[in-house]
C-alpha cells in the first residue's frame, strides 16, 4: 500500500508547459530591452524588461506554489500526516499581497514618470491616469505589511486533524496551538465545504467559490495547550478534489476568529486552514461532554438571536411584528463602492472629453470605464440609501421600500404555510484574510412567482434563521 501511494503522489510532475511558456515570456522581455537599448532608450528598456520579467517571474512563482499545494494536498489524503501540522493560509495571503504590490510599484513608478515627464507638457492631462498603478502597488504593499506584522505577533498556528483526513459522512476535528497569547473567550470555528469553479474565459475569466455546506461550533478551552474542535459532517457532502456532481473542485476550509491577550496588547485573532476530507465515518479521539455541547447550542442560539435583534430592527404592537432594515448599515461596503464607482466613472468622463478632441484609443476606454464606474456606484448608492419596513400579522405580511427616506412602493400577501417564507443568499464579500462574509434576504413567497423581501443585508446565516423564526411565530401563532 505504502509503494502504491508513492507511485500515485508521482503521477503529478511539474507543471513544464506553463513553466517554459513563461520562460519564453520572460526571454521575449529581455530581447526587447535589449532592443530598446540598442536604440538609444535604455529607461524604455528597463521598464519593457521589468514589466515581462516581474509579471513571468510572479507567474512562475503562483504556478510552483500550486503545485506544492496540490501535491502536499494529495499527499494527505492518502494518508500522510504532516509532522508540524497544517500551517494556516493567512500568512502565504500576505506574502502574496507584498509580491503583488511590490511589482505595481516596480513597473507603475518609471512607466509613470516616463508618461508624464513625456505627455504632461503637451497638455495631455489623461496620462494622470497611470499614476494609478504605483498608488496601489504602495497601498497593497502597506496593507499587506500591515497584516504580516499582525500575523508575526501571534506567531504559527498549526492545525492537527483529528481523524485524519477528516471524513465526510464522519466527524472532522483536532486542534491547534498558540504560540504566543491567550484568548480572552474561546473562539467561534466555522467549517466550509467549497465548490471552487471558474466561469468565462481571457480577461472575463472569474474564480468563484460557491458555499456548499457550513457549520460552526465553539473551540473547547485549552487541553495542555491545545485548543479543541469537532463537527458531524453529512455523508452527502463530497470529499476534496474533483467530483463528477460539480464541474469544478471540492474545497474545505475551516477559520476560527477570537480576541486574544498578547502582553499589554489585545489583538484580533483570525486563521483559515484548509483541510483533507475523504468519505467515510472515522471520529474524533476527542469529543465534549454532553453538557459542553448543549451550553454551545444554548450560547449559539442565544448570539444568534442577539445579532438579528442588531442588525434587523424589531417592535411588537398587539398582534403584529413590525421589522426595519434601515438604511446605512453597511456604510463600510457602501462608501467603498461608492470611491471605486466614482473614480471609475470621473477617469470614463474625463476621457470621453479627451475623446472628443483626440480620438482613438481613447473612445474605448472611455466606454470601458464610464459604464463598469456608474454600475459599481449605482450599487454603492442602492446599497447607502436603501431602506425596507415589513410587518407581519397572523397570516398577512406587508412590506414599503424607500430610498433615502423617499418611499417607493408598498405589497402585501396572505401566508398560510412556513415554506412560503425563505432565506435568500445575495452576496458574499472575503477580505484579504480569506474571510468570507454572507449576506441574506427574508422573503414571502405571495405565489404567482411574486415575493416579498422582509428582511435585507442580514450577515450570517444563523442570524437570518433566528429572524425566520421570529417571524414564523407571528405569522402563525
């Protein structure tokens, strides 16, 4: 068995296509600085050699660094436990945030300088625009800074699957260790099953990670030093890797977040691993008492409760439960929409003017970036001034939707059954620490294919089946 799996783990070599196209880019790039250099332009040819070799040479990089993953991923599922552990994603997150912004800086600072020193003296005011490049470069550079100096102060924190690999149609669990610190209460884990597929192709090609299946569950206070987790897992759910149900690839990521004392300093604590799953019914080593886990569900339902009541405003009169999703409570979101929106539509705008007087390219990027900039800030705008006020009554639902204050329209529906009323997924957001943020709707099925939305921009699942509930006690008393 063990010279079967060594055979397998040796199927997968490197990726030699990918790896000699990007050679043969990076050699395209030092030819055509050294032309350049030929004639005469030797700040041309530095910048044509940086711009080839950087972006080859971070594509080298992201294609070794998969393959290293794919194979120490392959190598666990067969069986073979890492010694140290399973380091956690946020560090390589950084590191690649640092590359990234690192080559915005190095290629955007002397094409920028090149292309205004030439072009701003003739009264070409668009060429401003390259300046883009390198600002976000030093923007991506700090931010990225920023967090692996955060990382650093926690230090490693390796997780130990216990079973493993983890099983579906079993238990998935084990622990992890801190380095430095300890938590000021015992953290939230949330396990993910991910189908991890890409749509489009060129430039429109997009990466999309669809949640299949999550469950959360409180980590178990220090046992010498090791902070305990563990999940029922369906057997419906697929293994890692390919299945033939899904076009794409099986991901599961487990993240745990919390609040810890290190030293005179409190500090967001925050990791992601992902984790090996195989089917089958293999179980922890260890697992809480039965009075542990009914205190979590207690304390799960309870926090539930408590971020609907937060975030969805809610008054009882009589009979009727009257629910307001105010306006602005994503501010964060809203605002960051609205800057990209209008910086994207000012630089459309701006060089639709150019358009007019010189032409050419110009057009098209007007037209590219004066749509895609009112889009995002429309957006920015629905999501700032948007409101909703719903009320529900034995068997009667109404909803009134404004906008900044200006009211819209108004519905109602009769509803007899739980299942006309659903929860909705409509967005999710990851930060650069892979977090991933889910946002909800609660609607009324009022039939003849019409709803009613009650409830909006509700974070989190637990929260918006906590609001169902509420409502199903209202609705049908």
């Amino acid at each position: 068995m063990r010279k079967q799996r060594h055979t397998e783990l040796n199927d997968t070599g490197l990726p030699w296509f990918g790896l000699v196209f990007l050679s043969v880019f990076m050699l395209a790039g030092i030819a055509g600085g050294v032309a350049f250099f030929r004639d005469g332009q030797p700040g041309a040819g530095l910048i044509f050699m940086a711009m080839f070799c950087g972006i080859a040479g971070l594509m080298m990089f992201l294609l070794l660094l998969g393959h290293k993953k794919a194979q120490a991923e392959k190598a666990m599922l067969l069986g073979n436990k890492p010694v140290e552990g399973i380091v956690s994603n946020n560090k390589g997150s950084y590191q690649l945030m640092l590359g990234m912004g690192g080559l915005f800086v190095l290629i955007g600072l002397p094409v920028s300088y090149l292309a205004v020193v030439e072009q701003l003296p003739k009264g070409n005011y668009a060429v401003l625009l390259v300046l883009l490049f390198p600002l976000i470069g030093v923007s991506l550079c700090w931010h990225g800074r920023k967090q692996l100096k955060h990382w650093q102060k926690i230090g490693k924190t390796p997780f130990f699957p216990d079973p493993f690999p983890g099983t579906a149609g079993g238990q998935i669990g084990g622990y992890f260790m801190l380095q430095r610190g300890r938590f000021v209460q015992m953290p939230q884990a949330e396990l993910s099953c991910l189908h991890v597929y890409q749509s489009g192709s060129g430039k429109n090609r997009t990466t999309h990670r669809q949640s299949l299946w999550t469950e959360k569950c409180s980590v178990s206070r220090s046992i010498e030093g090791k902070h305990w987790l563990v999940m029922d897992v369906p057997a419906t759910l697929p293994a890692t890797g390919k299945d033939e149900r899904y076009k794409g690839r099986i991901e599961w990521q487990l993240s745990s977040k919390g609040q810890l004392h290190a030293g005179s300093e409190q500090l967001e604590f925050n990791r992601q691993w992902t984790l090996p799953v195989i089917a089958g019914s293999a179980r922890c080593g260890w697992q809480p008492s039965a009075a542990e886990l009914e205190l979590q569900q207690q304390q799960r339902q309870v926090a539930a409760f408590d971020a609907a009541a937060s975030q969805i405003q809610q008054r009882v009169l009589g009979n009727t439960l009257y629910l307001t999703s105010r306006a602005g409570r994503h501010t964060v979101a809203a605002l960051s929409m609205l800057l990209f929106g209008g910086i994207f539509t000012t630089a459309g705008i701006f060089l639709g003017v150019e358009a007019l007087q010189q032409g050419g390219m110009l057009w098209l990027m007007a037209l590219l970036f004066a749509p895609i900039g009112g889009l995002i800030l429309w957006f920015g705008l629905f999501w700032l001034g948007r409101s909703l006020e719903a009320s529900i009554a034995p068997g009667e639902v109404r909803m009134l939707r404004a906008m900044f204050g200006i009211r819209l329209y108004q519905r109602k529906a009769s509803l007899t059954t739980p299942e006309q009323l659903q929860i909705k997924q409509t967005m999710v957001s990851t930060n650069g620490e892979g977090e991933r943020t889910e946002y909800y709707r609660l609607q009324a099925d009022a039939g003849d294919g019409k709803t009613l939305t009650l409830a909006e921009g509700i974070t989190g699942r637990d929260a918006a089946e906590a609001l169902k509930q509420q409502v199903l006690e209202a609705l049908l008393p």
